[in-house]
C-alpha cells in the first residue's frame, strides 16, 4: 500500500527531534528572556536617566548583576532534585516581580531589581537547556538547542528595535512593563502546558577532581579564553550605542534599528561557524575569529565619518565576534572530553567574571578616554585571547593531555 507524505508538523519533528508546539514555545519564552538581557546594552544611556543614575554607576549595577551567575550550580542541583519545569517557572515570576520593580525604582535602589532579573536569567537559561536536553533525542539535540538559541540573535533583529520604538513613543518604562507582563504569561504556560519529564544526566563530579581538572594548562586557559570573548562581546555590544548617542544623538529608536542590523550580522556569524567550524577546525576558526576582531576593532576610528560607514564596520565586527563566539564552544569541549561537564561549569564561571567585568569597564574607558580607549581595550582583549587559544588550546582530544 503507497504511504501518505508526511505533513509539514510531522516533518518539523522528525527533524528537530521535538513537536512544533514545544519548540515555538521554547523558543518564544527564551526571546522574552534574551530580549531583557539584552536592552541593557544599546539602551544605557536612556535607561540610566530613567532611574536617575549616570552611566557609570549604571554599568556598576549590571557588574553587581552578573555576579549571580555564580549561583548555577546551586541551582543545576536544585533542578536534578525538583524537576526542570519548576525552576523554570520560579525564574520567570522572578523576572517578572523584578522588572516591575525595576520600572518603579529609582537610584541605587534599582539594584534590588537588577539582582532579581539576573538570579532569573541565571537560573532558567541552563535548565531550559537541560529540559530541552531531556526532551530530545542525542541524534536530534543539537539541532533542537540551536533552534531554541536561535532566539538571541532574533532579540537583536526584532526585540531591540521594538523597544527603542517603545522608549522612543511612550518612555523607557513601557517596554519594562511589558515584558513584566510576557514573563508572568511565560510562567503560567510552562506550568500547563509543558510535559514533564525524566532527568537524563547526572553530575559526578567531586570538588577535588574539579580542581585537579582546573589545574590543567589548557583547561585554565579555556576559563580566561571565554572570560575574555564574552568580555569583548559585551564591550562591543555596549559602547556603540553610548558612542551614537554621545556623538551623533541618536535616539532610542535609531539605536534600536542599528541593532537590528547587528543582530542580522550576529546571526550571520553564527550561521557561518555553524556551516563551516567542522571542516577548517574548531582551533582554526576560533583564531580566524579572533583575528578579524582585532583588525576591525582596530578599524573602527577611521570609519566614523558617516552613519552609514560606521554601521558597516559594526556589522563586520559584530560577524568577526560572534564567529569567535560560535567556534570556541566546541574547542573548549575538546580540552578533556572524559570531563566536558565539569569543562563547561568551569567555562561558564569564566563567562561570569567576563560579563561582571566588561560593563563597568566599558563605560569608565568611555569616560576617561573617549572611542579609542575603548578600542584600544577591544584589539588588546583579542590580541590577548588569539594568543592564548593558540599556545594553550587543542583541536583534537588526541593531543590533549588527559586526566591520570
């Protein structure tokens, strides 16, 4: 008997491995999450006077925020034992009850709030990865998880220029607001509508293994290699957009355009690394990566004659980035493969110091040195990673030195 074709739902299964439903819901509850992350960045200036504080001490507060990632392996272990689902729930009224504190707060006292979002962000962001982990078979996970984390790069295209838009018309509170409100739905669907399901992974790793692994040369170098990426990530991400204010006025909903055009370049980092690490090697390309940062780092002060020449060198550095970014996630897991879960902690502690450190110190080289201290901290940082990655990081678990 012919057999039917199989329909478009069913053909979105057999390929991510997960149902339409759960991966549009996954998908759409981490845009609202990676959306929030991100206004922190362009929207500085017009965030900062909204509560009343000047922009240094605003990148004091999202420093202070960032310190919470410390907590993930509290929480990891707080999720093996009560389920995924709740966690993820608990983050997300977290988030809610903390945005709304942050529209109604003013001056230091808005670091309450901050704290709330960011233990949020800490906490759902890795079980949402575990649950979809979970959900998913191995052959199907790696597509799954990628197009759930297709939602960051989709929250520069189309989140940030929503909310510049937002700022622009009605103030800087109505996008807080309203994502308030989307974190409070998010919860309540996750709590109905997501199936439950069974833990696939469990830690064994003790505390003195985690220092012995720690102490390896490569493994020490892969914690100050990611510091370094996400903190040049986030320098990036950050200084334009007080650079286009300060020198050119441009608006919140200016601001939230250009993002658009850099979460498109973002994207099209990620898809190039994606197309490609394998084949030249994942050492190679996060060296290629590297390299194309510091050359239009060091760029960027001879193209500021013109918006539109400007956008152009961002667009190109925003891809050189995120390809860096893309690239070293699988090298790191190649640097003890009979330990890639302890590896990753480590690396995601490395993420933490970068990410607390990046914003204040951003902002304070704005202040006292203008674009090319800025700059010259963005070459320096690439320069320094590029180094790094090349003497101490292995392509191959072969040449890696393994564990006695």
């Amino acid at each position: 008997m012919p057999t039917s074709k199989p329909t478009i739902t069913q053909q979105i299964t057999s390929f991510f491995g997960l149902g339409i439903e759960l991966v549009s819901l996954m998908f759409l509850i981490r845009l609202i999450v990676d959306i929030t992350n991100r206004i922190f960045m362009p929207f500085i200036p017009q965030l900062s006077s909204g509560l009343g504080l000047t922009i240094t001490a605003f990148s004091w507060l999202l420093a202070l925020r960032s310190l919470t990632g410390l907590a993930s392996p509290l929480i990891g272990v707080l999720a093996d034992r009560h389920g995924r689902r709740i966690i993820m729930v608990i983050s997300l009224i977290l988030r809610g009850v903390g945005l709304l504190g942050l529209a109604i707060a003013t001056g230091w006292w808005s670091a309450i709030p901050m704290l709330l979002i960011s233990l949020s962000t800490t906490a759902y962001l890795p079980v949402q990865k575990a649950y979809v982990s979970d959900q998913v078979c191995y052959e199907r996970r790696g597509r799954a998880l990628a197009a759930v984390d297709a939602s960051f790069s989709t929250a520069g295209m189309v989140g940030l220029p929503l909310v510049g838009w937002l700022i622009e018309g009605w103030g800087w509170q109505v996008p807080i607001l309203l994502l308030a409100a989307l974190s409070f739905l998010a919860a309540l669907v996750i709590g109905v509508r997501l199936p439950k399901t069974q833990n696939r992974t469990a830690s064994t790793t003790n505390q003195p293994t985690m220092w012995k692994i720690f102490c390896q040369p490569n493994i020490f170098v892969s914690v100050i290699v990611t510091g370094l990426l996400i903190f040049i990530f986030i320098l990036f991400m950050t200084f334009w957009g007080l650079w286009l204010s300060a020198d050119f006025g441009l608006g919140a909903l200016e601001i939230g355009l250009i993002a658009t055009s850099i979460g498109i370049a973002e994207f099209s980092g990620l898809l190039l690394a994606g197309l490609f690490i394998d084949r030249i090697g994942k050492r190679r390309g996060t060296l290629v990566g590297l390299m194309l940062s510091v050359f239009l780092f060091a760029l960027i002060p001879f193209f500021r004659q013109t918006i539109l020449s400007i956008q152009i060198v961002l667009i190109l550095a925003a891809v050189a980035i995120e390809f860096a970014l893309t690239a070293a996630i699988p090298l790191f897991a190649e640097q003890s493969p009979t330990a890639r879960a302890t590896v990753f902690s480590l690396v995601a502690f490395g993420n933490t110091i970068g990410a607390g450190i990046a914003p204040p110190a951003t902002t304070t080289l704005w202040a006292r040195g203008g674009l090319e201290a800025v700059v010259l901290a963005g070459v320096l940082s690439s320069l320094l990673a590029f180094i790094l990655t090349w003497k101490f990081l292995y392509d191959h678990h072969d040449s890696a030195p393994q564990l006695s």
